[in-house]
C-alpha cells in the first residue's frame, strides 16, 4: 500500500513538473514575443524618427536653395522699379515684386520649421529693449493695416517697460518674429475694426521676470474646433480659408514652437464673427542683472588668479 502510496504521489510530481514545464516554456515565449515586439517597435520609431530627420534635412536645403534666387529675384525687381518705366512696365514689375515677397515669405516659414523639426534653431540671447522690438513688429504690418482700413493700436498696459525695466535679455529677432506673425494674422483675417497689441509685466523682480503679450483683433474668430486645430502643421481654420487669405498654415506652429523655445505658453480666446485674442506669456530675465552679475564673476576669477 504505502509503494502504491508512493508510485502515486511519483505520478502526481511528474505530471506536476511536466506542467511546470510547459508553463514555463509558455512564459519564456511571451517574453521572447514581447522582446520581439518591442524590437520591432524600436527599429520603426528609429525610421520614422529618420524619415522625419532627412524630410526636415531636405526641406531645409531645397528652402535654402530656393531662397537664395527669391532674395535677388526680389532685390532686382526692387532695383528696377527705381529706374524710369512706362506704367504698364511698373504695373507688371509691381506684381512680381508682391507675388516674389510672398513666395519668399512661405519659403521662409518652410526653412525655419524645417529647422525646428531638426533641432537646430536655437536662441541667440543678448540684451534687448521690448519697446524696440514691439514698435518693429508694428512697422512690419503698418501698411498691410492700412490698406485694409484696419486701425492699428499698441498699449504699454505697464509702463515700466518703456523704462529701464524694458531692457531684458533674450532674442529680439525670435520674438520679432513671433510678434510679427501674430499681428499679420490678425491683420489678414480682420476686415473692420481694430488690432491691439498690449504689452505688460506680470510680474518683475531684479533677478526674474513675466511678460505677458497680447494680439486682440475684431476678425473672422474661430469655433471651438478650429481652435483644437490651430497650432497643427500644415493646417488652417479650414480649407476655404486657404483658398481666401493664402497662406501655408505653418506660422501658428512656427509661433507656439519658437514660444514654447523661449520657456514661454501661448493661448488663444476667440468666437466666431466677434474676433480673437493671442496671448502669450513668457518668462524674461532682466538684462541689468546680468550685467551685474558678469562683472562681480570677473572680479571673482581675477582674485582667484
């Protein structure tokens, strides 16, 4: 009895290893699977990561190539028109002149998204006045304002700015262009009224400093939807937008990402038929401070030598 005993918990540990067994061989394989899958998905976000590289890399080239003839295009135009023409003659150079500014305006946007894409546009940081780099922005879209009847306001909501708490450092062409492109927009889809820039501190403080920047405009507005689309690539409000104002759809993405680039987050509050606000906050460090602060680390090292 007790062999017996013994011949059945021999077969009951047998049958239990051979169970063990193939469970094991079951989990090895998951795990064998799961390392392949992972694999797999490794080696193509490493294509895609390398198809998106060499889009942006052959972007970049074929803008830069491109430019290149745009700029003499539109300086040798810009050249003839001074020289004595027939009106029919200006007319025909007139327009090249406004289609060539356009073009290299696309090839533009195409150039510096294409280096965004790659990671190479990076900030060239020294001391800047914002009033200087506000009134700037507002002389680029003077005209274009003009023309369309739009009265073009600007509103320095703290005053500080126009003093000596205006002097920051940072990169004024970078948040030129930001600037600029906002208030472009804001021109191009308002048919009456108005364009506000309005410019405050936050908060200021000798060692840090919040800006906050804002593009109101009384213009076509937006839906909830065509806001959830706005900062997309390649996108617009809608495709007759594109038909009716133009455009490549890059600017706003170009914006946030040269906003986000500079440590700042930008919004926008808008309705349909009764206009849109662009706000923009960004984390500024006062230029003076640098200043003192460079000079005492010189004063150290010299001690120290």
């Amino acid at each position: 009895t007790r062999a017996g005993g013994r011949d059945h918990w021999a077969e009951e540990l047998d049958t239990l290893g051979v169970t063990l067994n193939v469970m094991a061989h079951a989990v090895q394989d998951d795990v064998n699977q799961r390392a392949r899958a992972q694999l797999d998905l490794q080696e193509a976000r490493d294509q895609a990561e390398a198809a998106t590289k060499a889009k942006s890399m052959f972007l970049a080239n074929m803008s830069h190539e491109i430019r290149t003839p745009m700029n003499a295009i539109v300086g040798m135009t810009h050249l003839a028109l001074q020289t004595p023409l027939s009106a029919q003659q200006r007319d025909y150079l007139g327009k090249v002149q406004s289609a060539s500014a356009m073009l290299l305006g696309v090839i533009n946007d195409i150039l510096d998204f294409s280096k965004i894409e790659a990671g190479k546009l990076k900030l060239d940081l020294a001391p800047m006045r914002i009033d200087d780099v506000v009134n700037d922005a507002m002389m680029m879209v003077r005209q274009p304002a003009q023309d369309q009847g739009i009265e073009l306001r600007c509103e320095f909501a703290s005053p500080e700015i126009l003093g000596e708490q205006g002097l920051i450092h940072g990169d004024d062409l970078r948040l030129g262009q930001v600037l600029t492109n906002l208030l472009s927009n804001a021109v191009k889809f308002t048919e009456r009224g108005h364009v506000t820039l309005r410019v405050r501190f936050l908060a200021w403080q000798p060692e840090a400093a919040t800006l906050q920047i804002e593009v109101e405009d009384t213009g076509i507005g937006m839906s909830e939807e065509q806001m959830s689309q706005l900062f997309s690539e390649f996108t617009q409000a809608d495709g007759s937008t594109t038909r009716r104002y133009g455009g490549t759809g890059l600017g706003l993405s170009i914006t946030r990402r040269l906003v986000h680039l500079m440590g700042g987050d930008i919004q926008v509050e808008s309705k349909p038929a009764r206009g849109s606000c662009f706000r923009l906050t960004l984390p500024v460090q006062p230029a003076r401070l640098l200043g003192v602060t460079l000079a005492r680390d010189q004063r150290r090292a010299a001690l120290l030598d």
